[in-house]
C-alpha cells in the first residue's frame, strides 16, 4: 500500500475513533513563504490577468494576504498543494476571523494536543495551533504531520468541513439554498469515509462540485492553482454568510 493510500485509511480510522492519525515523512525542510507587505497581482509573472485562477489567487495573495507566493514574483501555481502550506493558510486565515468577529474560535475540548516530532520550525506555530487549538487538521501516526505531502480533494472536504463546523454559530445572513448534486457524484461511495464532508461541500457550502463527467474525483492531488480556487469559494461563503474578512473593493 503507498503512502497516499495509506492516509485515506487511516483518515477512516479518525473519523470513527476520533484518536490522532498520521504517516511517514522525514523532518521536513523549512520552506520559503514570502507575504509581501503589499503584493500587486500584476506583478506575478506567471500569473497572466486571463488565467481561470487569477481572480481567486489574486485575493488570498493580494487582498488577503494569507496564501504566500513561492518566490518573490511566482506563484508557482502548478506545483501541489501541501499540508504544511495549506495550515499556514488557515491559520491566517483563522486570526482574521479572530480579529473581525471578536471571538477566541480556539476548541476546548477533545484529543490531548499532539506534540509533532517531524514539523519544521518555521511551521510550528501554525501546525500546533490548526490541529490542537482549532481541530481544523489531523495529526499523522507516530506524532507527525507529513508537511510536505500533498491534499487531494477528499481530505481538504474533509478539512474545510472542520473549518465551517468551527465557525457555524458566527453566521450573520441568511444561508443558501441547499442544493442536491453530491448524489449524482458517481465516484462517491455511500461508506466511503468523506462522503459527509464531501456532501457538505458540495450541496450545503456549495464550494466545491464534481466535474461535468459526473465524478468527484476525490484522490486527485491539488495544485495550488486549484486549491487557491476553492479556497477563495470558502473565503467567499464566509465573508458573505458567516464573517466579513474581506477588504473593502477598492
């Protein structure tokens, strides 16, 4: 059984038991994140105003500022997505839900706070705080996280339904809809470990979806070009329904 493979069984293992999960990975090299004080989105080279992506990269890096650039002018969108960037992600994202609702959203409660033998310095703070304070992320077995390792689509349902979950009794608006698709996904097992969270994202949240060929496609592993746009559709959702977080348009 591969590495990935063995992540979605022991995720199985999480939801039923609610112990800490984890993998394999050594200790990770820090990696380079560079949030500019002010980033102009032009200034991306390979960030073209025409790519289908531009819209949503544009406000976690240039509005927002809680998606990192790779290098000083890329975004470098191509590349996978991992666990170590998509933590930090959150917990920016988290402290500007802090600061705009006025409320500590730290848990109290549940597991005893996993002490990681495998995350580099420059991510302790935000591992420790999305897995142990907010619940967001899983632990790995044998205390680690696998940083490095990239998402698929099943385990960022997965997260991103935690991360609503933490910010349902904020809402202000009125919620959409509920709309009936995850029951056409026809890549969708009726057991499969995600299906709720899955079905959440899609009918309920309604930021993600299935492709026009009926399938979910769960086990794909996402660029961060992908998960910059569903990521901006989760920041979209909450700012309209849940917090505002988002900067005035200028």
């Amino acid at each position: 059984m591969n590495k990935h493979m063995l992540k979605i069984c022991l995720s199985v293992s999480v939801l039923v038991s609610f112990l800490p999960v984890s993998g394999d990975a050594a200790l990770a090299k820090p990696q380079s994140y560079r949030l500019a004080s002010v980033i102009n989105p032009d200034d991306i080279l390979d960030l073209p105003k025409d790519h289908w992506s531009y819209p949503a990269v544009k406000v976690l890096v240039a509005d927002l500022k809680i998606m990192p650039l790779k290098t000083a002018n890329q975004f470098k969108g191509n590349d996978l997505l991992t666990r170590y960037e998509l933590a930090e992600i959150f917990y920016r994202a988290v402290k500007k839900l802090e600061a705009a609702s006025g409320k500590d959203l730290r848990k109290v409660g549940g597991p005893p706070p996993t002490q990681f033998v495998d995350v580099a310095p420059a991510h302790k703070e935000a591992v420790d705080a999305i897995v142990n304070d907010y619940q967001i992320m899983l632990p790995m077995p044998a205390k680690k996280f696998w940083g490095e390792d990239p998402l698929n689509r099943y385990e960022i349902a997965y997260e991103l339904h935690n991360y609503f979950t933490l910010l349902e009794g904020l809402g202000t608006g009125t919620a959409p809809t509920r709309r009936n698709r995850a029951s056409q996904i026809k890549d969708l097992p009726a057991d499969h470990w995600a299906v709720k969270s899955v079905t959440e994202m899609v009918d309920k949240y309604q930021v993600m979806d299935g492709y026009p060929d009926g399938s979910f496609r769960g086990g794909k592993r996402l660029t961060r070009y992908e998960g910059a746009a569903i990521l901006r559709a989760f920041i979209l959702y909450v700012n309209t329904y849940l917090i505002k977080i988002e900067p005035p348009a200028t």
